[in-house]
C-alpha cells in the first residue's frame, strides 16, 4: 500500500482537519450508499451492515478508507433501505465498540444500530404544508414545560396514546367530569408554545420492555439527531419515532402552538460508551490538565464547544430539528458549560432559517469546568448574546424561597426581603432607574439588555414543584386554601411581568408530587399530570386563565423593548414590606387601555395603601380576572386582599 501524504497522527485535537462537509454518516440512494465518519486519529474503520435493530450478525462487513480531511468512508453499492448498520474504529491497536456513529438520523430499538431510510418518506400527511403559528416578539411568548409521558399517563387523561408523542395529536379528550384536558386543555390555557423535557433517544429506558414503565427525565443523551423510542407506538420501525414525533409538532402548530426542544449537548449519558468516544475517543469532551474528564455537568462528562467540530455538531443538530421536524426553539441545559461564540453562532445560524426561533438556557453549570468563566454562556454574559434568554434565578427564589432550602418561604408566603428582587423580575432584569440592584438576591446589575433575554418562572421539572416547595416553606397555620393564594400570588407575579413567562405544566391544576424533590426516575403516580384536578381546582384553573388571557391581549404587560419599559413603568412607594406596587402609562405599547395599576401583597394579611386616584376599574383581585371590570374605584387608596396580585385598569 502506498504511503499517505497527510499525518497518521496528531499531537493534539487542536491539530485536527476541521471537516466542512455535508455528508456524514449516510448518504442513500437505491443505487448506492456512503457511510462516511469524521476520526481523523484511528488507526482502522469498518461498516457493518445487519438486517435488524438489535441481535443477529452482520451480513456484511467494509473497510473504510481515511482522507487527509480526517474522514473515513466506505460505498455499498445496491439497494440497503431499511438495514441497520454500526461503525466500529481501531484505536491505539484496539477495536473499540460497535456505534451507530456521532451523527444518526434514524436508529433501530434502543439506538445501538443506526438505520438506513428514505427521510421524506416519514412526512405525515400535509406536513409540506406546515406551517409555524404567527409570532410577533419574543416578549409575545407564554412557555409551557411539559413531560411527554406526565402529559398523558393518568387514567382520567381521556387520551387514548398515553406517554406518546401522539398524546399531542389527540383533540375532545375529557377527563371523568368531563373538563378538557391533554391539547384542548392547552389551547384553552392560552399558552403560546410547548416546551418540551428531553424528546431525543435518551439512553435509561429499555425500548424492549416498555410494559416495565420505567421512567425518566431524560437528560441522558444517546442518540441527539432522533426522537426517543419509547415515546412511540413502535420503537423497532425506525421511521415510526420520526414520523409520530412529526405528527406531534404538525398537530400543535395546527392548534397555534409552537414547540420547544429541551436539548442536552452539554454531556453525554456516559463518555466510556458514548458515540463520540467511540468514533472519535476523546476529542468531543473537555479534559482537566492531568487527562481526566471534567465534570461541570455533574453527570461525569462535558463537551467541548469550543473546539470546532463539536461547536459544528451542535450548531447543524439543532438547525436539523429545526428544518426536518419544524421545532420552533431551543432550550439548552446547563447552556453555562458551553461557550458564549458557539451560542452566538448557533443564534446566527438560526436566524438565517428563521428569526423567530427562541433560544434560550440555563444560565450556569453544575460544577467548575476547564473552559475559562469569561468564555461560558452563564446568565452574566447573557447581553454578550443577543437573541438569547435565560432563566432568571433571581426571581424565582424571591418567590418562592431558595431552591437549596426547602422550609424557606419567599415573597409568596409573607417573608420580607424580597420586594427589590421582585421588582427586578417585574422589569424582567433590564436596566431601570427605580431598582437598588444592590439588594437584588443573586445579582448587582441588569444581566438582560432586552426584556425577552429574562425568563420567569418559579418552578420547573427540577426541584420541588411549586405545590410542594410552598407547603414545606409555609408558615405553621397555614391551610390548603392559603397556599392556594400563594400559588397563584406566586404565578401572578411570573405571567404580568415583563420578559417571557415560563409555567412547569400543572401547576395551574395545583400540581403535587407528593413532595419529591428530584423525581427524574419517580413512577408515573408521582410524576404524571392528575387530570382530575382540573374540576377539584376550578378556580385556580380559571385565574391562571384569565391571567394569560389578560397577558396576550394587553402589550403593556409583554413590551418588547427596554426602553419602552423605562419610559412607561414605574414602581409607587409602597412604605411596607412584602409590597410591590407599579403603573404601566400612556397606552404602553399601544395597548388599548390607558393605563395599568398593579400591586403584589406578599403579606397575610390586607394592605391599605395608597394610589393614584383615577378612574380605575379593578380587573383582577387574586381570586377572579375580568377584564370588563369586577368593579369601579376611584378613591385614593386601596385595601390590597392577603397574599394577592390586585390588578386595576384606567380604560380611556
């Protein structure tokens, strides 16, 4: 054999050929087709090509040849849809384990073999005519975190998929009382996009024993280019997950809902089996000075963004959901362990597909890592990144209490100290001249340059759900029917701020569970939606409604600038704790009423306070919204119920 003419080997990844291409893994064709990987430092590379997903033996096996762009490729010729093939490499003179390869697009059960389909012939019906809903400004978005099996596992769900992506497709779902639940419940709620908990191939549930009804969160990546197999009808068809999981999206655009990828290309399940090392050993992670594997995810592992290729992989993983299955944005775990170039060119990269793709994240790591802190996407370098949210921390304890303490109360259970903090979720962490940001709890300036870069929210997947956190952090006498007001004083703040409000599924309903902290590998009784609450929680459910109804029609209550924050929000002097209190003025927005009055009473008890004396009408109360008027008011001060969001409009 002739000598190459480019290096065998490298002394290190920095060294590596950056691959520009478009083709790997598989190009099909019924003529021919080429497997090709990105390696450029194995010393071997073999295709196997097997007639089924899992067991058997390959009935054929192909050398791969290397190029001097650090690929490694191999041509079958015939016709090979619908086989199953791995790659396998040979690193420092051992042949590593079998992989479907870093970049699958279809994958057989469990995601150990990738597949060989014809893509398009996984469209549902109509799906060339997809299209996403309307959307203005991000500031317009109401985000939803929703479970795909929570969604749908109770028994009084009504829906007949339960735990599927098809779940989402089914409409006239009702539970025992018959209250809409599953998609109409969605609609009716108002909320403007679904945020999706981890919808690719995740590697903890066995797709061979699904009537096991394990469980999981999903934060565990196998395979990143295909939808989980567990959430379809049939995880053995390779073209089933792709096609259902299309089906979902298709369905929720069609209802005017746009989807949200919750996507984790922060770590991998493990890196000792992981695609990745498989393919390419060591170069997707980053490594501490004495070669160990740094761990910011504490999962074990993180990746490298800012190494070309792995920065590359994230950036045409995401524009792939993004193109193939129509997903409308992007939630990025632990986005701080990536740094802050790769989420300026993946925001970029998205707005050449389409500008109104929301991108957002979680502001921090889980632990140290080797990527120097100027470099990470951490909430504090969030107006580095325009077009990019995050979450905002601060707010959500001042709520509720501290994520790490359970039995501390927040600002919605009557403790002081937080009425800055609330102000400075209200004006969604921008700049404003009435905020002390020295007494914000976690931050000491504005980290948001815009409005939509803040979202709000006081409860997710992770931790206690609001439910629970409010009744371990209550005060001693407190009854269900007052941690019920806390609940909604709580998600009153979150839904009239400015920014992006963001609501954990269920909490309308007065979600439980049961106390958990962490339930990622909790049973369904735990975990799933309880539908039933819908008519145990009537009024709860009707609140949170009119809130978001309120919302969507009123632009004073979701401005899309920062500037238009500070020329018409201002904060009253309220001179008491655990009261914050604000005008909206001069048809803010172009909103149709002239101006709003809204005031948050932490306290348990009623404030009489004073306010502007004008023509109010009083639309909200913590108890009831109605947007024609509960009643006229136009004395100089006000008598605020306990633990309640008042809301007063001046019409004209």
């Amino acid at each position: 054999m002739a000598p190459l003419d480019f290096p065998v080997h490298y002394n290190s990844f920095d060294d590596y050929p950056v691959y520009k291409g478009q083709d790997l893994e598989v190009t099909y064709s019924p003529e021919k087709t080429i497997f090709k990987i990105w390696s450029p430092d194995i010393d071997d590379a073999i295709v196997r090509l097997y007639e089924e997903g899992e067991g058997g033996t390959a009935f054929h096996t192909q050398q791969m040849k290397k190029a001097k762009d650090g690929t490694w490729s191999a041509t079958v010729t015939g016709d090979i849809r619908n086989k199953f093939y791995t790659f396998q490499v040979k690193f420092e003179e051992q042949w590593l384990e079998e992989t479907p390869g870093s970049y699958a697009k279809a994958v057989g059960v469990n995601g150990k073999r990738g597949a060989v389909i014809e893509l398009k012939d996984t469209d549902p019906e109509g799906w060339s005519d997809d299209k996403r809903p309307e959307l203005k400004n991000f500031s317009d978005i109401i985000l939803y975190e929703i479970h795909v099996r929570d969604f749908s596992m109770s028994p009084e769900s009504g829906i007949q998929n339960k735990g599927k992506f098809l779940a989402f497709t089914e409409e006239g779902t009702k539970n025992s009382t018959g209250q809409t639940t599953g998609l109409d419940h969605l609609k009716e709620l108002g909320i403007t996009h679904i945020h999706l908990m981890p919808a690719f191939d995740f590697a903890t549930i066995d797709e061979t024993k699904l009537q096991d009804n394990k469980y999981n969160w999903g934060y565990d990546p196998l395979n990143y280019n295909v939808p989980e197999g567990s959430y379809s009808t049939n995880p053995y068809d390779p073209y089933c997950r792709i096609r259902e999981f299309k089906q979902m999206v298709q369905a929720l655009h069609k209802n005017g809902l746009r989807v949200i990828m919750d996507v984790v290309y922060n770590h991998t399940y493990t890196w000792e089996h992981s695609a990745f090392s498989m393919t390419t050993p060591g170069y997707y992670y980053r490594h501490n000075s004495d070669g160990s594997y740094s761990n910011a995810s504490g999962c074990g592992n993180e990746t490298a963004s800012e190494r070309p290729m792995v920065r590359r992989y994230i950036i045409e993983s995401m524009k792939y959901w993004a193109t193939e299955y129509h997903v409308d944005g992007f939630r990025m775990d632990l986005m701080g362990i990536h740094d802050t170039e790769t989420v300026k060119q993946l925001r970029a990269e998205l707005d050449k597909i389409d500008p109104t793709l929301f991108l957002y994240g979680e502001g921090w790591s889980a632990g140290d890592s080797p990527l120097p802190y100027e470099q990470r996407a951490v909430k504090q370098h969030v107006n580095q990144m325009t077009g990019v949210g995050v979450f905002g921390d601060d707010l959500r304890d001042a709520l509720k209490g501290s994520w790490a303490n359970s039995r501390e109360p927040g600002f919605a259970s009557g403790r002081q100290g937080y009425d800055e903090t609330i102000k400075f979720g209200t004006v969604a962490a921008t700049s404003h001249s009435q905020i002390h940001y020295g007494l914000i709890n976690y931050s000491n300036f504005a980290w948001a340059n815009e409005p939509y870069q803040s979202i709000n929210y006081v409860s997710c997947h992770d931790d206690l759900c609001l439910v629970d956190k409010l009744t371990y952090a209550a005060p001693e006498n407190a009854t269900h029917q007052e941690i019920g007001k806390f609940v909604r004083l709580a998600l009153s703040v979150i839904i009239l701020s400015q920014g992006v409000p963001f609501i954990y599924a269920g909490e309308e309903l007065m979600r439980t569970k049961r106390g958990v902290h962490n339930t990622y590998q909790s049973p369904d009784s735990i975990n799933q939606i309880e539908w039933e609450n819908k008519s145990k929680y009537q009024q709860s459910v009707r609140y949170i409604k009119g809130l978001i109804n309120l919302r969507r029609r009123h632009p004073a209550l979701h401005l899309a600038t920062t500037k238009e924050i500070q020329e018409h929000l201002h904060f009253l002097s309220a001179n008491q704790a655990c009261l914050v209190a604000y005008t909206i003025d001069d048809n803010a927005g172009g909103d149709m009423w002239n101006r709003l009055l809204i005031i948050h009473n932490g306290n348990r008890y009623p404030i009489s306070m004073d306010i502007p004396q004008d023509n109010w009408w009083v639309v909200g109360n913590g108890e009831e919204i109605n947007e024609n008027g509960i009643y006229k008011w136009n004395r100089p001060n006000i008598s605020v119920p306990a633990s309640s969001s008042m809301i007063l409009c001046k019409k004209q």
